[in-house]
C-alpha cells in the first residue's frame, strides 16, 4: 500500500492545470450503455474510479481502451449485471441500472451498502425507475430490473440526488412519451450528462434548473468524440491549497462559474482572487479568517470540499461552525486532524473549528477519498512530517495530486508503507 510522506511548510506557488471531472466521466461512461458504438471521451483523469468502471464494462461485454482519451465500445454488451465486488468497491455502478433498464429492458445490480461518509440509499432511484414502469425486485442483495417498456411520467424527488438524477435522465431518454424530473439536482456533472445525452439525439431540456424534461427517443445516433468538464473539486482542492500553505496558485483549464461558492467561501477567509474565462488565480491572506459554511446541493457549497475546508479552517483566526447536510457521517476526517493538533469538536452534523497557530506532523490514515485531500492540505501546512496512509482512496478521485502540488513547490512523495 502507498502512503504520502509531507515535509509541510513550503508555500506553493504556480501554475497547474486542473484534470477532467471524476463525477462527470463516470455518468457518461454508463451512458454509453444506451447505444452501440464507439463512444470516445476526452480529458478523462487517470483515477482508480475510473479504472474500476472500465473493468465493470468490460465484464458486461464492453470492448474498454482505458487512456487519456477513454474509448468505450458497448455493441457487445450482454452480461446486464453490476456484481457485488464491483459496486462495493464504488458506489458509482448504480449509474448502469437507467441505462441498462432503458436499452435492454432488463438490470441486475448490487445493492450498495452504506459507505464511509453516510447510509446512501438508493430509494429515490428505484422509487424513479418504477415510475417509468420498470418492475423492481430486491433479491439477494441485489435490484432486479425489468421492464416490457418504459413509459414517460411526472416524478417528484423528495430529496435532491446526483446520481439519482442522472440515472432517471438516461433511463427516460429512451422511454415512450415525456418524463418530467422535479426537484433535481442542478450539478454541473448533471447537465454534462445531459450535453452528452443531447449530442447523441437525446431531447432532454432543463438540465441545470430543478425541473428537467425529456422526450423520450426510440433511439440514440453514433455517438461523437465529447469532452469532459474540467473537475471542480480538485480545483477547489488546489484553491484551498494556495490558502492553507500561504502561497499564490493559478489553476488553468477550470470553469470558474463551477467554483463560484467555493471562491466566495474562500474570499471570506481572506483570500483573494483574479478570476479569467477559464483560469483561477488565488493569493493567500497574511491571517486566516475563520468563517461558517453549510454544505448544500449545487450551487451551494459542495460536500465534497467540506473536509478541505475543515482543514483550512484549523489554522483560523477564531471559531469556524461547519455543518454537513447532505451526508450523515462524514467528519471522519475530524480525528486524524486532531493528530495534527487541530482544536475541533463535533455535535452530530456539525464541527465547531478553533483556529490553532500551528498543526505539527503526525502520521494520519485516510477513510475516504475527500478525508484523504483534507489531510493532505493540513499535512502541507504542518510543521515537520506527515505521513498519510491507504493513499488509495486518495487515488480514487485524484489524478496523481501529489505530482500537482510537488510542480507547486511542495515537499510530497508517494512511497511504501
Ligand atoms: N439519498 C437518499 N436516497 C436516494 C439517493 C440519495 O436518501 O435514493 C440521499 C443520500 O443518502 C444523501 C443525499 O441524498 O444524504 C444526497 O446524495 P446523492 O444521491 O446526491 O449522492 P450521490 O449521487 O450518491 C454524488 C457524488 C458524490 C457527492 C454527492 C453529493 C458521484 C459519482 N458521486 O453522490 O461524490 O458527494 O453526489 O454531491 O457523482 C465524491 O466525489 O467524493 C463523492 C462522494
């Protein structure tokens, strides 16, 4: 197992390019379940994740060529299945039920089970799949799905879901008549599907907005080569990176209009900001300022930044109150940033942060991927040495962070535990 070995301090300063989105890549991977063909995507980063999603192709039927350029041939597809040691390992499989209820009338996925940051049902999955007229089975362990035809209708969510969302958007795009999706996500990897779905004849309007509407299609067109957004939660990573260490970074190939409550967040800690059409440039401020967040859905604050966050808020001037409220356990990272020397208490979803004047080295272990970045921020403005362990998770959703901030200045190899 690989673990991070940090000599903090160092203030990072430079430019760096931000990698293809992780959450984006892998809903148009399972896309690619809805029609035969080439189907060819660009800018993909080279993550565990991803690789875990070409193997689960792959043993559908799939011909994989896993690269930069990620190309996907799902002609041959005739194993309807996601099996249980793939959807354990991620959670992000459930994307093939839609897709694969919607092309072939039939779906057998595992169930997932709870994970690191929260319960995570798939309820409001299943609940919109039956809607559209798919019978749904839950059998030793896993969904069974089947369907004679899916049929259009109004389906309301009762609570806001990304996945969820993208798995009732490509399920509806090839069902009879019109779906019309309320209350659903607004996420930029939400509307990226939707760009992607469109450009292979899908007639999906709303993507972005709360409702989304599509008419169903009998079929999709030879899908083209797509581009996949730029990941805003590494950006937001490396912003927060600049602040923590003191040091000045322009992040290039970003959508800032993706990262604007992450920016203002920062501003508020006393970072400043030039903003271009698609770079970033962050300074850090002389003090940090603490200041509150609430995690929400798009465009809220994302929960996928809160851990890293959490860990630029250690080192604040005052009293920083944190409050998750998407997920129900994920301050998993709390404890290993008390190792550090952080002042941080908990009371059920929210953390209270007292600024310290300094976090010294320790060796921490990651629990889950966003945890792992969070460490890895606080370890790079910790005196002396951190050792981060079970980087895996790390590398799950970071395309090689450690290469990023080593071309930034910072002290940071990969070595074995
Ligand atoms: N929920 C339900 N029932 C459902 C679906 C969701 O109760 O059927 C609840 C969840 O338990 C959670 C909330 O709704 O409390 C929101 O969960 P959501 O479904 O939006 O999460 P997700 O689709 O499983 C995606 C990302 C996560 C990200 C969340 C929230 C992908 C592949 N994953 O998960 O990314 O945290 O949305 O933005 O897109 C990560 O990258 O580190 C990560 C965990």
């Amino acid at each position: 197992m690989d673990k991070l070995v940090i000599s903090g301090g160092n203030e990072l300063k430079g430019t760096i390019k931000v990698s293809g989105a992780k959450n984006a890549i892998l809903p148009l991977m399972a896309a690619s379940l809805l029609t035969e063909g080439w189907h060819q995507f660009e800018n993909v980063p080279q993550l565990r994740d991803i690789r875990t999603f070409c193997t689960l192709l792959d043993y559908m039927g799939a011909e994989v060529d896993c690269s930069e350029t990620l190309r996907i041939n799902t002609s041959d597809v005739n194993r309807l299945e996601a099996p249980y040691d793939l959807v354990k390992t991620m959670r992000a499989s459930v994307l093939v039920l839609g897709p694969l209820v919607a092309r072939f009338k039939k779906a057998r996925v595992s169930l997932p089970g709870g994970c690191a940051i929260g319960a995570r049902p798939i309820n409001l999955h299943i609940k919109g799949l039956e809607a559209l007229g798919v019978d749904i089975q839950l059998r030793h362990g896993y969904v069974e799905a089947e369907a004679k035809k899916l049929v259009g209708n109004h389906i309301y969510l009762d609570l806001v879901t990304v996945t969820g969302t993208e798995n009732l958007m490509m399920a509806a795009t090839l069902a009879e008549g019109t779906t019309v999706l309320e209350n659903v996500a607004k996420e930029p990897e939400v509307v990226d599907l939707a760009n992607y779905l469109n450009s292979l004849g899908a007639k999906i309007d709303g993507a972005g907005s709360h409702i989304i509407t599509i008419e169903g299609v009998k079929e999709l067109n030879t899908p083209k080569p797509y581009r996949v957004i730029p990941d805003r939660i590494e950006a937001g990573t490396l912003l927060v990176a600049a602040g923590i260490t003191g040091g000045e970074v322009t992040i290039t190939n970003c959508i800032p209009s993706h990262l604007e409550s992450i920016i203002h967040k920062l501003q508020e800690t006393g970072m400043t900001f030039d903003i271009g059409d698609n770079w970033v440039t962050a300074r850090s401020a002389d003090q940090i300022l603490s200041t509150d967040v609430k995690t929400l859905p798009f465009p809220g604050f994302p929960t996928d930044m809160q851990a890293q966050f959490m860990a630029l808020m250690c080192l604040g001037n005052g009293t920083s109150v944190i409050t998750e409220q998407i997920f129900e356990n994920r301050f998993m990272h709390v404890s290993e940033l008390r190792r550090l020397g952080a002042d941080i208490s908990i009371d059920g979803r929210t953390a209270v942060v007292k600024g310290v004047k300094e976090l010294l080295g320790a060796k921490v272990m990651a629990t889950d991927l966003r945890a792992s970045a969070s460490l890895v921020l606080a370890g790079l403005a910790a005196k002396g040495i951190t050792e981060v362990s079970r980087v895996y998770h790390l590398d799950r959703g970071y395309d090689r962070l450690e290469k990023k901030l080593s071309a930034l200045g910072a002290k940071i190899e990969r070595t074995k535990e």
